[in-house]
C-alpha cells in the first residue's frame, strides 16, 4: 500500500458510533483505557484514530487502526512498520493543515 496525499481524508465513523471518548482493552497491560478522539483519518481505504488518554497523566497521542464489524468499532494496534510510516504521514499533514501542537516523542 503506498502512501499518496489525495488518499488521506479525515473521517468521523469512530465519534459517529462512540462519541469523543472511547475505551480500549489493553491486552498487554491487562486493563481497559480511556482516550478522547483526536482525529480519524482513511489513508488508502484503512482507517486510523489518533487518541489521546484521558485516564492517567500521559500527554501523547496514540495510532490505532480500526475497522466497522457489523457497525461496531474495533480497534487495533498498527504492527507493519510501512502502515505504521503511512499513517503517521497522514496525521503529521492532517497536524500541518490544521495547525494543532502536538509534543512528538
């Protein structure tokens, strides 16, 4: 899947269903999170949802992709590195064009 600039466009589907706040179990972690909804963005037909955690003092935003099964949400972790570059390519334009400040680590 190659990145193009007319291939991103921000989307609602994820604030449609949920709201601006979503919950994610964290497998990993073994306990469930809360985020706010920072954006949503379809880079060549998947769509990503950078969040940011609402419920522990963690200023960084998150890239999860996320897919409608039977008009429910599910998000997931990205784990190719190309579809990780891809979409943090969208997110740093959709950044520039909306002039938001985001702290990057």
């Amino acid at each position: 899947m190659d990145y193009q600039a007319e291939s991103r466009g921000e989307v609602r589907h994820l604030r449609d269903s949920w709201g601006n706040q979503v919950k994610w179990y964290d497998a990993r972690l073994g306990r469930e999170e809360q985020y706010s909804v920072m954006t949503e963005m379809d880079v060549a037909g998947q769509t990503y949802a950078v969040l940011t955690p609402t419920s522990f003092a963690d200023p960084h935003p998150y890239l999860f992709k996320y897919s409608l099964t039977d008009g429910v949400p599910a998000l997931s972790p990205v784990e190719s590195e190309d579809e990780w570059d891809q979409a943090v390519d969208a997110f740093s334009a959709w950044l520039d064009e909306s002039n938001v400040k985001v702290h990057m680590v």
